[in-house]
C-alpha cells in the first residue's frame, strides 16, 4: 500500500511556482493574489493567513483585505469591483463562509472570470463542464495531481465520488470524466452507498463526516483520495475515510493530515501564477 503524501508533492509543485515567479518577476511582473476576508470566523483566518504564508513563500505578493462582520452587500462588491480594475491584482479570492446577510452567489459572480482562482465564477465552471481552459478549483485539481503523482491513469477506470458540492464533488466528478473515467457521483440521497462505492477503482470521499468510509466500502486495490476535514473532540484532524482499516485493503490512500488539504494551498499558487501569466501575455 502507498501513502500519497501531500507534503512531498506540494512541495515540489511550491518550487516550480517559485521558479516561474521568478521568470516573471525579472519580466517586470510580480505575481499578486487579493484576498478578502469577511469578519472573524476562526478557520477562515487560519486559512487566510495559510495562504499569505504560501504566497510570501513562493514571492508572489499577497494583499489581504479584512472587513468587518457587519460589512454590507454593497460594500463587499465594490471591494470586488476595485480588485477587478486593478491591473496588479492577477487573482482574487473572498474567503468563504460570508456572514448570513451576504448572498455567497451574487459576491463570486461579481469576481472577474479572468482573476477567479478558486475557480468559482459560473464563467469557470461553464468552461470546466465544456472542456475548455480554466480556473479549476484547487482542491478537486490537487486530487487529480495527486492520482498522476500516483502514476494512476483514471482512463477506463470506475471512480466514485462521495459528495457533490459546487466546490469539490462536482468538479471533481467532471475531472475524472475529462480524464476518461467511468464516475459516479453520490449524495446523502444515494441509494445502497456501500456497493456503489465497492465498484470504485478511484474512491473519492468529500462528505465531511469523520471515518465515514470503512475498509467494508472499498474495493481491494482501490486508490482512495481522501479530501474530508474533520475536527474530532480531541482536536485531533481526521478525513472522511478511516485511514487504519481502508490502509489494509486499498492499493493506495491520501493521509489527513498532509494529504489533500496541502495540495488544495499548493494549487492556489499554480491558478495565480497561471493568471498572472495570462494577464503579462496579453
Ligand atoms: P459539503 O458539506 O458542501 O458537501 C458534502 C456532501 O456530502 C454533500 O453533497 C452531501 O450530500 C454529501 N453527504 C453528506 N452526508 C452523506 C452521506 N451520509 N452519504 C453520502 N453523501 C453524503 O462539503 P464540502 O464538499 O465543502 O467538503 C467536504 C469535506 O471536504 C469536508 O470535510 C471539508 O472540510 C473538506 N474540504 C477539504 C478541503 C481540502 O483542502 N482538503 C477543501 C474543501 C473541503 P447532499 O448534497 O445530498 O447534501
């Protein structure tokens, strides 16, 4: 059995987006990612300041913009708006959750397409489910370079995923299939779950309940890619998929934590130096 471990393979991609920036920076453009924060949920920080940190890393700069809880609708999209003028700002991100009295939709359909690193923007999306060039979002397209760093080749393969949000599942579903798999995509309405996902070759779990998927759901020799985050009463972070018993029986299995979650940081990087480029190249 094979651990893909996240630390490894983030890092080697961090040193070619170093690399990369520097080329451009000695071309007069210096790569910058805006990020707006909406008042003071704790994870969201932590993740904000995670990103900063990996921008500064890489020599990318990093602007983050802090407003208020009580921000309102308004305001929020003219922030987004001057972002979207700015010529030095090549990616732009607002952090989710946003506080209840803020439409999510409305606030990422204002990002331009252009500077949408997470990949959002319905502009994005339509491109991803079309198969044409785009911002894919970062945690779906850290688990496809995962697989590939894995030497799994999804084409002919049965892939499975487990949860179907705008952000991952979905995506996700539409990676796999641009790369040739057969997929799958479960929800909290799928009926018999456990044998659906016994068909998986690739079994992707995005559900965010601890130890959801147990050694019973999984193939023997499948390639298990665990993207759930969970905090247990311990403290302790555990994925959706109970690392112990499926490490037994899959072929090869993503940890939590040093798994998905830093490949989702890393490919952040790769969006902004990939819109910085395009935005130099015009
Ligand atoms: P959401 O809560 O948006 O979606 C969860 C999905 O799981 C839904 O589609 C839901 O179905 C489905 N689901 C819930 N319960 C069941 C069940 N019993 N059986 C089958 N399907 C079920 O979560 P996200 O996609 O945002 O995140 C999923 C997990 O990934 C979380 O743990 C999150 O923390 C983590 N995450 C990790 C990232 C990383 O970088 N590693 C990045 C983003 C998220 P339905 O649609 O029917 O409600």
């Amino acid at each position: 059995m094979t651990t893909i471990s996240g630390k490894e393979l983030a890092a080697r991609v961090k040193e070619r987006v170093k690399e990369q920036v520097a080329e451009l920076k000695a071309r007069g453009v210096v790569p910058c990612l805006a990020v707006i924060l909406v008042g003071d949920n704790p994870a969201s920080r932590v993740y904000v300041n995670g990103k900063e940190k990996d921008c500064i890393e890489c020599g990318i700069e990093s602007r983050v913009i802090r407003m208020p809880e009580t921000t309102a609708q308004d305001e929020l999209l003219r922030e987004v708006r001057r972002c979207n003028e700015d010529a030095s700002v090549h990616g732009l991100l607002v952090q989710l959750p946003l506080p209840e009295h803020i439409d999510e939709r409305a606030v990422i359909e204002a990002i331009a397409p252009e500077k949408d690193v997470d990949g959002f923007t319905p502009v994005n999306v339509g491109r991803l489910v079309v198969g044409e060039r785009c911002f894919v979002p970062c945690t779906p397209a850290g688990c496809m370079e995962m697989l590939r760093a894995a030497g799994v080749d999804p084409a002919g393969k049965r892939a499975v995923v487990l949860g179907r949000s705008n952000i991952v599942g979905k995506p996700m579903a539409l990676l796999l299939t641009a790369a040739n798999a057969t997929v799958t995509l479960c929800h909290s309405r799928t009926g018999n779950l456990a044998d659906v996902c016994r068909e998986a070759d690739i079994l992707v779990a995005a559900v965010g309940k601890p130890r959801f998927v147990t050694a019973e759901m999984v193939k023997p020799g499948a390639v298990v890619i665990d993207v759930g985050i969970n905090r247990l009463d311990t403290g302790k972070l555990c994925g959706d998929v109970d690392f112990e018993s499926v490490s037994s029986k899959a072929s090869a299995i993503t940890p939590v934590p040093g798994g998905v979650g830093l490949m989702t940081r890393a490919m952040l990087l790769v969006n902004t130096l990939e819109a910085a480029q395009r935005s130099a190249a015009k």
